[in-house]
C-alpha cells in the first residue's frame, strides 16, 4: 500500500510536471484539470473533507487554487520535498 505522500508525489510528478523549485512555486486554479488532480489525492481530499464536514466552524467555503513548491534541489532527487497550499475562499465570493 503506497503513502498518501507518495501518491501525491506521483501526481504533481506527472500531471503537473514535478519540479517548481522554492516559493512561489505555480499556483494551479481549480478550474484546472491539474488542480483537480491534485485535489483529488489524498492530501487535497483531507483539505476538502474538512471544510464540508466543518461548514458550521468555517462557513461555506470552497478551495480556490493549489501553489505547489518543492525544496530547492535536484528535481531527479527522490527525496526532493514538495509542499501544497490549497487557497480557500467564501463560497460565491
């Protein structure tokens, strides 16, 4: 049974092409098939599993876009850190 991190790994690996170096990064709207794609793994389904089982703590809220960065290293490397901040917005706003 794969991580959760490395399906992830595997999908900004392929989908998104891998390799974005330090922050900024890109920023993926969810309007994109890549966005989706990384919404839907693992670490982006926790994200939206949240806000619709928290509506009452957070309000209605939807998630915007996804930056994907990684450490600044050797993209062949393995181990090369990747990092997701999913954009979350009021609902229709």
């Amino acid at each position: 049974m794969e991580m959760s991190n490395e399906v992830t790994i595997e999908v900004i690996r392929r989908i998104l092409g891998g390799f974005y170096g330090p922050w900024p990064g890109v920023e993926v709207p969810m309007t994109d098939a890549a966005g989706l794609a990384v919404l839907g793994t693992p670490n982006g389904r926790g994200v939206a599993w949240l806000l619709a089982t928290h509506k009452e703590q957070f309000g209605r809220r939807t998630i915007e876009s996804v930056r994907v960065w990684s450490d600044d290293g050797d993209p062949s490397d393995a181990n090369l850190a990747y990092y997701l901040y999913f954009k979350i917005v009021p609902l229709g706003g």
